[in-house]
C-alpha cells in the first residue's frame, strides 16, 4: 500500500482510507458494495473477505488467476446470499451492443470464423513502475491484465470454448516479467465455429489495434479500433448497422490507453440490480469463463514448450 498516495486521494474525495481491507471491513459496518479493484491476484481472497463480512461485491476483471478460486467465488456469494458483479465494460462499447443483438437476433446466422487481433504496446518502463505487473502470482498473465476483455467478447459474442491449442513466448521482455509477451491461439467452439486470437504487447512504441472479425452465413463485421470503440467494417444481407452512439472515450493510463471508460454504466447496472431487482450484465459464472478459456490457453502453451529464450 502506497501511503502517500492513499492520503492523497482520501483528501481529494473527502473519504476514509485504509491500510488492508480487512482493516475495512472492520472499522466499517455499515457497507453495501465493496468494489474490488486490487492486483489480479488478490482479486479472490479480497472478495471472499468481503462477501464473508455480508456485502455485496464488484469484482475488476480478470474475476480471478483460476478457475478453482472463482469457484470459492462463487461459492460464498452463494452462501451469503449476496451478489457478485464482475467489471466487463467493454460489453457495452455500441459496436459490441449492435453486433451482440444481430447474433441474437439470428440476423448474422451460422457463424463459422472469429478472429480476435490484441496489437498492444507494455513497454519496459511500464512493468519497472510496478511492484506486481509482470509477476505470474499477482499479475497472471497478458491474457489476464491485458486482454482478458477481449477474451470475455469472444464467450459473450461466440459462445464457450472446447478446444484451445497454443504457442507463446517471452520475446521483448525477458529478465522483466514471468510469462509471455506474445502468443497466438486457435480455437474451437462447441457450436463449431473456429477462431484464432493473435496477441502481443510488442507493438512497436505505442498501441495498434484491437479487433474482432466475424464471418458468417449472413454476414462479415470487425469491430475494431484500438480498443474495440470501431465498427470498421460491415457487409450484411439486408442489414446495414447506422447511427451508432459515439461512445465514451477510453481509460487513460498514463502513456497508455486501455478500454473504454464503460464503468458508469456497469456502476448504473449494480445499483438497478440491488436497488430494483435488474439482471446482473456480468455474473460470477460469466467470469468464470473468461478465467477459464484463459487458463485452457495457458495449458497448451506450458504443453507446446513455451519460448523463453529468442
């Protein structure tokens, strides 16, 4: 815990601060909601902390670094009778809402090809600044910390995944950070459809792209952009996508861009769901997912001898 910097936005918001959350959940009583936005690999041990006190949780993605910890997740949110939120906001970015109804609605019809493209750029400066980035135990891995929304578009979009097979390897960033920095993988659906996902945080000085293509019986659309913001391209019968909202701009991170700044609107779910009994637009088991075609991923690298050494 940085201190300085806790005093400092505990001043600039005018509320309490605190040095662990289990001082937190001691010293307040009264607490609805506890969101959730730790490194990647205390995301379960905070939450189920906070879900055993009787709170409600909002969970920043990745849900957690396994399967079985979102499993015990799960489980005590269930015992405690209280909910469990999971932040995915790119699932509100407009390309993504207008692509998600068509393939609802069967507009796109048998989807055969999805091609997921994550062109990043995590540079040396961007681990060296961190104490947790780039560590397999509370980092995760890049599909985790950088691409575990992409990820989560694929299951929101396609559907779960069966088969995984995969090649990585820590290319630009050896000495730096415990996992790769570079893969590509494909995939197959239960549905049958086929997909790849091609990743880096290689690109050169600054962000490229981040894309997702599908091509159907009824249709292809990317939604593209550096952060899935853009529907870029379109060719469907009878349909055109127009009017799109514009959207709000991306999560500023210093030198680098993330997502889209999509969290009013999954703050605005949370509050519909406990306050007016709405459906949750991410649950425990959603998350669950992400986490586990992650972790099929890594299980065919560690199987197809990751590079270490190039």
């Amino acid at each position: 815990m940085d201190k300085a910097k806790t005093d400092f936005l505990s001043k600039l918001y005018n509320a309490s601060a605190y040095s662990s959350i289990d001082e937190l959940l001691e010293k307040e009583q009264n607490i609805d909601v506890v969101s959730i936005c730790t490194p990647n690999g205390l995301h379960a041990s905070h939450t189920i902390k906070a879900l055993k006190k009787g709170t409600h949780v909002l969970c920043e993605k990745p849900m957690g670094i396994n399967v079985h910890e979102c499993g015990e997740m799960i489980h005590q949110a269930e015992r405690a009778n209280k909910r469990l939120f999971i932040v995915k906001q790119n699932r509100f970015n407009p390309p993504v809402v207008a692509v998600k109804q068509l393939i609802d609605d069967g507009k796109l019809g048998k989807i055969f090809t999805v091609q997921l493209n994550c062109f990043w750029n995590r540079n040396s400066q961007y681990y060296s600044t961190s104490d947790w980035k780039g560590t397999k135990s509370l980092d995760g891995g890049t599909l985790f910390t950088q691409f575990s929304h992409f990820v989560d578009l694929l299951y929101y979009l396609i559907g779960d995944v069966k088969d995984v097979h995969a090649y990585a390897g820590n290319y630009n960033h050896q000495n730096q950070i415990e996992f790769e920095d570079n893969g590509v993988v494909t995939l197959r659906f239960y549905s049958g459809t086929l997909g790849t996902i091609n990743y880096t945080v290689n690109s050169y000085k600054k962000n490229m792209e981040g894309s997702l293509t599908i091509f159907a019986e009824k249709g292809t659309v990317k939604i593209g952009g550096q952060y899935l913001n853009e529907l870029e391209y379109q060719s469907i019968e009878d349909i055109e996508i127009t009017n799109l909202p514009e959207g709000n701009p991306p999560n500023m991170y210093g030198q680098y861009i993330g997502s889209m700044s999509n969290h009013g609107q999954v703050y605005d779910n949370v509050v519909d769901v406990l306050s007016n009994g709405g459906i949750i637009a991410t649950n425990g088991y959603e998350g669950l997912k992400t986490v586990e075609i992650i972790d099929k991923i890594y299980a065919s690298i560690k199987e197809s001898n990751y590079r270490n050494d190039y």
